[in-house]
C-alpha cells in the first residue's frame, strides 16, 4: 500500500509539474531569450538538422521553439545532444517492486554532410531488485545494471523518413549478479520511421546475442522492440504509446513476451534557458512472463537538452 502511495505522489507530482512549470517560467521577471544553439550538424534514442528535420521553421527569436524540439527529442536519430533520465517503477506479477533509473546520454556527431553517427550509451542504476532467498522469502539488492551502447549511422538527407541502422553492444558493468547478466553481447539495431509536424511514427529493434562472459550464467539472446507512436501539440505537447516489448528466445515459450500497453504525456518546457522535457507514462503488460514478470510501471523521463560539444562535420 505504501508503494502505491510513493508512486501516485511522483505522478501527481510530474502531472503538476507538467502544468506549472510554463506558467512560472512565463512570469519571470527580467527573463531575456537566448538563442540555445540545436546545432547544424547534418543529421538520436531520439532528429538529424538537417538530417530530416531541415525543412522546421525556427522561432521569431531564432530559437526552436517548444513544438520543434519536442519533434526532435521524440526522434531516435536527433542531432540534439540531450540527457534522458528515465525512472521506472515496476510492479511485479508476484506482487514485489522493481525500481530502476536509466542514464541515457544522446550524442549525434556529424560524420559528413551526407552521414551522421548518433552514440547512445545507457547505464541502468537499480534500487530495488527483488530475489527468492528461501520459498515465500524475498531480498532486495541494488546496483548498477549492464551497460548498453548503441551506435547508428543515420543519412543526413531523406525528407521526413527516420532511418539509422548500426551494432549495439550489451557490456557486463552489472555490480551484483541479480542487476546483470554477465555476459557479453553483441548484435544489430535498426530504426525506421516517418516524421510529420503533427505525428511520428516508428519502429526501434535492438537484438543482442552472448559472444563471452561468465559461463556459469546462460547464454543471451533477446531483442528489445521500441514501436514508436507520437501526436504532437502546440507549446511543445505531446501524447503518444509508451513502452518497450522485450523478448527473451531462449525462455520457455510462456515466458518469451513482455507486451505493455501504455500512455505517455509529455511537454518541453524552459527552465531559464535550459529546454527539458518532461514525461509521465502509465504502462500495463497483459503478456509477460510468469515468474517475476513485469505487470505494471510508473515511469517519469526528464531530459535536458545540452549544449553541442562537437559542431559541424569531422570529415569534408
């Protein structure tokens, strides 16, 4: 019950924070707009410059506005450099809780003109990770998870198509062996999709297989299916499908689908100069497995865009 209460507390939170942040950023006095630099960088999990959205129209101010970054951040092969942080709150189908805070890091390099590489490391930090000790007995460990990296090469010029493909890799940095799964993987990820001023729409596969690792734990092989689907809004709303299908091939076949059916609201708003966009979902999965599936999940995703360290393209 108490879990229940913590989690209706961060989305009531979020919710608010949704709704004021705007209203309080506009009632700033003395506030003087800055141009916050997108770069031009012809081109990530989120829309190349001039890679796809080269044909956006800018503020009066010469800024993005609130709509265009939301367009971009929503894109998996951005050229925006952004941070996603996004906290989940899984409950699981044995009625036990799996908390979890995803570093997402977002950063687009120009290769040429005509190309663009898009490195998205993500880093899981786990605070609670339910395990059987005993029948009926649970411990909680915590720590940090496997880390993933991503790498696509996405064309600089296809209109409103999104299209990246490259390796992801999956690296055993896990601190506890209930956080990870100690092996080395590696695989192919590809994205595809179509991006309007009004709606994106698309699919994001990573598959991974185990190349190494300790050889006590089982071999991997899995795949992380991202469909994206998104309705954008004035002053930089969006509502859209939130959630990721997992599926583990090697289980049983009762147990190879995680499938959610979720809702995600979001909305870019300024913190002084700072655009960040702000995300709460609602998930619930009618297909999982049946031993410590995931049922349900609360997630919040800050994201802070941040400034280009690299401009330009490496190559003429």
């Amino acid at each position: 019950m108490k879990q229940h209460q913590i989690l209706l507390r961060i989305a009531v939170f979020t919710l608010e924070l949704l709704l004021l942040v705007p209203a309080v950023v506009a009632t700033q006095p003395g506030q003087i707009a800055e141009s916050f630099d997108c770069g031009s960088v012809n081109s990530p999990f989120q829309v190349g410059g001039n890679f796809s959205l080269g044909a956006v129209a800018q503020s009066s101010a010469g800024e993005p506005s609130a709509s265009e970054l939301n367009e971009k951040l929503t894109n998996p092969v951005s050229d925006l450099w952004s941070i996603a942080n996004q906290f989940n709150n899984f409950e699981l189908n044995n009625g036990h809780w799996n908390n979890n805070w995803n570093f997402q890091p977002v950063l687009p390099v120009g290769l040429t003109k005509d190309w663009n590489l898009i490195t998205r490391p993500v880093m899981p930090f786990y605070n609670i990770v339910p395990h059987e000790t005993a029948p009926g007995q649970f411990e909680r460990a915590a720590g940090l998870g496997d880390l993933t990296l991503l790498e696509l090469l996405s064309p600089a010029h296809s209109g409103n198509w999104i299209l990246g493909a490259g390796p992801t890799a999956i690296f055993p940095t896990a601190t506890s062996p209930f956080t990870g799964q100690r092996k080395w993987q590696l695989g192919p990820t590809v994205v595809v999709g179509y991006l309007t001023k009004e709606y994106f729409i698309g699919v994001f596969p990573q598959q991974w297989w185990s190349i190494g690792g300790v050889h006590s734990r089982p071999d991997t092989n899995q795949m992380n299916l991202q469909p994206i689907a998104a309705i954008f809004f004035g002053e930089g709303w969006s509502i859209g499908y939130s959630g990721n299908i997992l599926v583990n091939w090697n289980a049983p076949s009762e147990d190879v689908w995680t499938v959610p059916i979720g809702l995600g609201l979001g909305k870019v708003v300024k913190l002084g100069r700072l655009p960040v966009k702000i995300q709460l979902a609602v998930q619930y999965m009618p297909l999982h497995p049946q031993i410590s599936g995931q049922e349900w999940n609360v997630q919040v995703q800050i994201t802070p865009v941040i400034p280009k360290l690299i401009k330009g393209a490496l190559f003429k």
